[in-house]
C-alpha cells in the first residue's frame, strides 16, 4: 500500500495539483466572472428606463459585426446586466464572438473572443490541460490514480491505539517534518469524503462509459443524444419580433427566475432551442428547455425537467455536485477548502518522500580497540599461624 500509495502520487501529483487548484478557482465561477470583467457584464440602470426589444439589441451587435451570424443569446434577470450576443467565427461550436450589448441603449459595450477569456482558459486547464484530447486522457488517468491514491491513503493513516490522538489533530507547534506530516495526513483524511466525490463525478466527463453507466443505472440503457426537432416551417420570412416573441413566451411559460439562453441552430430545418435555469429551486442546474418555430417564432416542442428520466435527471445533479454549487454558498465553500486543500497534498507528500531519499545515513564509527588493561592477578590466600 505505501509503494502504491508513493509511485501513484509521484506520477499523478502534478496534474492533481493543477486540476485541484483550477477547480477551487471555478467553484466561484458565477460570482468572479461579473468582478474580473464589469464593463462586458454590467450596466448602469436609469431609473424609469425600459428594455429595448430583443430584436433590436440583437441588431446592434450584428451591425457592429455585419459578417457574423447569431449563435446565441443570453439573457439575465437582474436589471443592470448586459444582453450577450455570441456571434458565429467560423463552423465550430465553440468559436464564438460573445458582444456585450446595453439592453437600455442598444449601445455595444464591450466583445472579447469567448475562447480567451479567463475561465474559458481555466476550465481547458482543467480538464485537457490545454492540451485537447491527449490533455483529456492525462487528466482521466491521474483522476483515476488519484482515487486509489486515497484508498490507499485512507488504509496507511488508519490508527491504532498509541497514535490515535496524532491522527486527528494537527500538531502546529511540532517540528516542521512532523507538521508537514500532520498536514498530509490529517488534513487528507478530513477532506477524503469531499475529494473522493468530486473526483469520481469528474469521470463522468474523461470517459463516456462511465456517463453511460449513470443512465444504464437509471434508465437501463444508455444516454440518448438529445437536439433540436425539425422545423415545421419552411421558406417563410421570419418576423420583425422574432427574438422578443420567443423571449416574451418564454418568460410567460416558464415564469420562474432564470438565465435564459437562446440557440440558434447550424441548419434552417431546425428548431430554435431555448434554456432557462430555474433560480427558484432547491438545488441548481435546472433546466427547462422550449423549441421554438425558426421562422415564425411558434412553439413547437417542450422539454420540461419534470417530464426527464431518472437518468437525465441525475446526470443534472452530477454537475453541482462536481462544482460545489448543489445548495449553494455553504456547499460551494465545502468545495473551495476541498480543492485547495487536495491542490497541497501533492506538494506536502513530495516532501515527505524528497525528506526520506535525502536523509543521510549517519556514518558509522569504526570501533577501537579497547586497550588492554592490566589486570591484578589474584593471589592465593595465605593463612596466618
């Protein structure tokens, strides 16, 4: 188990550092990103102003930007955020142009390529280390090392009746190689039940068998692809309101608080998808979704979270608790001392091993001979007459 327990973590301890500590900087992710960029997030509200229509906010981006194409739109509920319009680059999904539009002004405030952004940069990092696919299959391995690097951990730290006491208390004011110890081995048991959660719900997103063994668990079979029904409208002008009839209906059928999130499909015989998250819920992310008519603006299909399957529904739940955000700042705080604390286990674990390969052995002394002592013969009583 030590052997185990040493070369795992010397192989995996740079990624788990890297993963854990990206990981404490996303679970914060919602509440950082407004604060690292205020001018693309927010707005200075007027009192008595009105939301321009959706249509007309989108107008202004496209007009900013006249060869781009509408992927999608996100609008917030609260007053004084930006309407995000993320325009098309080029044909992959991800290439997107987000532009930061007034909703009150119509004014463009701010664009940034949505790719180099700050967490879109530390979620790469964290799960391909910015290095795509064989990125993904290095942070797969060393989630999986790393799961038996505290099973294993779990079995070493396991006390016994003289060193029961060391085992749950930090000594603080001890040496430095027994507070380093301490910190290793204390602080990793305490954190093993959170760590060991978030790390196996992180499988779900290196290895599509495991997402698939969460739906067979549920559902009996595996997940099924979900997109778009067909457009039932064809060759038809879309209106002059398309966007605020959709965000309107939207608001009317789903009326709870929520980030709405338009997109706009790749092929015109598709339908527009439609998110809203659902802020008045007992846990986060969820999420109901509406089709609507790409042409006209109609309704064409709902997908409620109530009608999902089991499967689908524990996938939604996987996510909140990977990050932290289940029930919201006590469990998101849970998973920031989670995260860094894992992020320091590799460094005080290398340490430990660095101290034991470069403890010298004390040199042993070359024993003398003892000189040899005279010793009293020891004479023959004589008997006095």
């Amino acid at each position: 188990m030590a052997k185990l327990h040493l070369w795992l973590g010397l192989g995996s301890g740079l990624v788990v550092f890297i993963v854990a500590l990206t990981g404490s900087l996303l679970v914060f992710e919602d509440e950082l990103e407004p604060v690292l960029y205020p001018r693309f997030h927010k707005v200075d509200v007027v009192e008595g102003a009105h939301r321009l229509p959706l249509d007309a906010i989108v107008s202004s981006a496209q007009k900013a930007f006249p060869d781009k194409k509408v992927g999608r739109i996100l609008v917030e509920p609260y007053p004084d955020r930006t309407v995000i319009v993320a325009l098309k680059q080029s044909k992959k999904e991800k290439d997107l142009l987000s532009v930061a539009v007034d909703p009150y002004t119509g004014q463009v405030v701010d664009s940034r390529v949505e790719q180099d952004s700050f967490f879109a940069v530390v979620i790469r990092l964290h799960r391909y280390l910015c290095m795509g696919d064989t990125g993904k299959v290095i942070t797969g391995i060393s989630c999986c090392s790393f799961l038996i690097i505290m099973l294993s951990g779990l079995v070493l730290w396991w006390p016994n009746r003289k060193n029961r006491k060391q085992r749950f208390r930090v000594k603080w004011d001890a040496s430095f190689k027994r507070l380093n110890w301490d910190l290793h081995a204390v602080l990793g048991f305490y954190v093993v039940p959170f760590t060991f959660l978030i790390a196996s719900t992180g499988l779900i997103w290196s290895y599509k068998w495991v997402n698939n063994l969460l739906f067979y668990a549920f559902d009996g079979k595996p997940q099924t692809k979900r997109e778009a029904p067909a457009n039932p409208t064809a060759a038809v002008v879309k209106q002059a309101v398309f966007f605020e009839k959709i965000y309107t209906e939207t608001n009317r059928l789903l009326p709870n608080t929520g980030l709405v999130t338009l997109t706009m499909p790749d092929k015109d015989s598709l339908a527009v998808t439609v998110s809203k998250s659902n802020d008045e819920a007992a846990i986060s992310n969820i999420v109901d979704f509406l089709y609507f008519d790409n042409k006209t603006g109609d309704l064409v299909k709902k997908r409620l979270y109530d009608d999902e399957t089991k499967g689908f529904k524990a996938r939604r739940v996987i996510f909140p608790i990977h990050t932290g955000s289940l029930l919201g700042w006590p469990t998101k705080i849970i998973a920031l001392l989670a995260a860094l604390t894992t992020a320091s286990l590799p460094v005080t674990g290398f340490m430990i091993w660095w101290g034991r390969t470069r403890k010298k052995k004390a040199p042993e002394k070359t024993r003398k001979p003892i000189a040899a002592r005279a010793v009293p013969r020891k004479l023959p009583r004589v008997t006095q007459v």
